[in-house]
C-alpha cells in the first residue's frame, strides 16, 4: 500500500511539515527539539549591553547576508551605519526618515524569543527554527519606528517588510507576522506589513539621491527664504530647467551654488518645498510641484 501524502501541508512550512508528516507515517522521529544556540544567547547579550548604552546594534549582520541582497550604507541623519536586509527595506526606510514626525528608526530589531515561543504556543502554530537542527531562530522586526505627536509624546510602529507575498508561503509567512503584532501588542506598539508595491520606489531614490546634502544646521529662516525664491522662479518660469533655476536663485540671493544645492534637498527633506516626490527629480528638467488641491 502507497501512503499519499497531501501537499497542501508545504503552505503551511515546506520542509518542517515534510519531516513531521515522515514522522506520522514511518514512526520515526525527525523533528529536533528547539533550543537556543550559545552563539543566539552571546549575539542577544551584546544587543542588550548596547541598548543600555543608548546603542543601536542591529541584530541581523552583514556577514548573515549574502551580498545581493543586502544594503548597508551610514546614513548621515542618524549619524550612524545603516544594515537592511535589501533594497526594498532601504527604500522604505529612507522614506520613512524623511517623514516630518519620526524621531528615531531601528533597524532589524530582535524579539525577546521567550515571549515569542509563548505566543507560538498560545497560537498553536510552529516558532522559527532551522529545522534539521531544531535551533531556535529569533524574529525580528524589520523597521521599528518611533514618531512624536502633535502633543509631544512620542509612540511606536513596528513595520514588517515583505517584497511580495506568494500563494505557497502566505501561510506560513502571515503565522510569523501574527506572532511578532502579538509581540508588540503587548508592548502597546502597532504592527503594519508592507509589500514592496506599498512603498514609492521614485520616492526614494528622490530623496537618496540628494541624502548626502542633508545638513541639521540650517535654519527653519533659511529654508523658507530659499523655498520662496525657488517657487517664485519656478512659477514665473514653468519651462525652465531646475538647474536654470538653481542657478538663478543662486543668484538672487548671493548663495553658492552648492550651497544652493544643499538648501535645496533639506527644503525637501523637511516638506519647505511642495515638490511632488512620485515625479522623477532631474536637473535637466522643470521641477514638478504637488497639484493645488482647492
């Protein structure tokens, strides 16, 4: 007698559920028990001991990716090296950044796998292991944002980043991410997923693309007197290019031009200008400006 297995148990985890169905049908026990690595406890310790510094230490490494995928790059508004698991991740948050209410962003951020093995097991559903050794693997959150309101206080988003989400691993994928909104429910932090369509690739790379003129000194005064300069040329000269009109606000206010250029991006950066981001930023081009809505 041929025994059938269904494979409608790969949605849920291909080979976990493989292992456990050759375990049912062989009696043969295939599945190893979890446990946590002494190399998981040393890499948790030293994210614990930057934390209490005031240190943000991602806790997925370069050296865990592989050099496709990964995106590290010193980002000059948080004044520190930035790891993100690819380009997806990195177009998010640089447009995360630029928001006008975010405070701070940390990246790849671990979960306390103590409260996740208990929300695994209070959901019924499998935590994440590396399956032919049993060793616990540790969720993270792949953007953990903090935002300040209108009143002064401050509150978090965790966001979790998926390029896109196929049929065959929807299940499994949807189980790890109830489990990480459970995690940060009890912390009182929301949890959003975001597919790559959700996030404006023209968007971003607007902004990276000028990310090296970002300067904090620069007066809310000084932005605005450039700002009005620029749309005042802008307007009296729809056709022309935004490098003719650099130049002639350059000009009429007795700037550099790349001075000019630097009050230019952080206009961007901190909503002086209304620029519209979804538009493709190019010298050689008129500036497109957001649409008057009345």
């Amino acid at each position: 007698m041929v025994t059938k297995i269904n494979f409608d148990i790969y949605l849920l985890n291909f080979d976990l559920l493989l292992l456990l169905k050759i375990e049912e049908i062989f009696g043969v026990n295939t599945v190893k028990d979890l446990y946590v690595s002494e190399s998981t406890v040393k890499r948790i310790k030293a994210f614990n001991e930057a934390k209490k510094r005031g240190v943000h230490i991602p806790y997925v490494k370069s050296t865990f990716m592989s050099i496709g995928t990964r995106s590290i790059f010193f980002c000059p508004v948080q004044k520190r090296v930035i790891t993100l698991l690819g380009k997806g991740e990195k177009h998010l948050y640089i447009t995360k950044l630029f928001e006008p209410n975010v405070v701070e962003i940390k990246e790849q951020y671990p979960l306390d796998h103590v409260r996740t093995q208990e929300i695994a097991d209070t959901q019924g559903v499998i935590h994440p292991r590396k399956h032919l050794t049993g060793e616990l693997t540790v969720l993270t959150t792949d953007l953990l944002v903090t935002y300040r309101d209108k009143s002064g206080a401050q509150y978090r988003v965790a966001y979790s980043f998926k390029h896109s989400i196929d049929a065959r691993s929807k299940t499994r994928t949807m189980q790890k991410f109830d489990i990480e909104k459970a995690y940060w429910k009890q912390f009182g932090v929301r949890a959003e997923q975001v597919l790559r369509d959700d996030v404006s690739k023209i968007k971003a790379d607007n902004l990276l693309n000028y990310i090296n003129h970002y300067n904090p000194e620069l007066s809310d005064s000084e932005l605005r007197k450039f700002a009005s300069a620029l749309l005042d040329d802008v307007i009296e000269h729809p056709y022309s290019s935004l490098r003719e009109s650099l130049k002639a606000v350059s000009s009429s206010l007795k700037v550099k031009p790349s001075d000019c250029m630097t009050l230019f991006a952080n206009s961007m950066f901190k909503h002086v200008l209304p620029i519209d981001l979804t538009q493709k930023i190019k010298l050689h081009k008129p500036l497109n400006l957001c649409p008057v809505v009345e």
